[in-house]
C-alpha cells in the first residue's frame, strides 16, 4: 500500500511541476515579446529625427 501511495504522490507532484513549468515557459515568452516590442520602439524613437527643432532668436 504504501510503495503505490508514493508511486501517486510522485506522479501527482511531476505532473504539478510540469504545469508549472509550462506556467513560467508561457510568461518568459510574453515577457521576452515585450521586451523585444520596447527595444524595437526605444531604437526607432533614437533613430528619427526631432520634431521641434529650437527656434532661434532673429533679433
């Protein structure tokens, strides 16, 4: 009896972890995409030039 309860245990807690793995594998992807989106963004905002351009004084 008690080799199958831990026999359950085991694959209870390996099937959790797998879960949560999956779990943190999905969030490291979103996270990764949204650094990659605010890397792209922060380079093309470097990249084109100023709008305003200051004025100057024609005194």
């Amino acid at each position: 009896m008690k080799k199958d309860s831990k026999e359950q245990k085991n694959q209870t807690l390996a099937e959790g972890s797998v879960e949560t793995l999956q779990a943190e594998v999905e969030r490291l992807r979103m996270e990764n995409a949204y650094l990659k989106k605010l890397n792209a963004l922060v380079q093309n905002k470097e990249k084109s030039p100023k709008k305003t351009k200051p004025k100057s004084s024609m005194n």
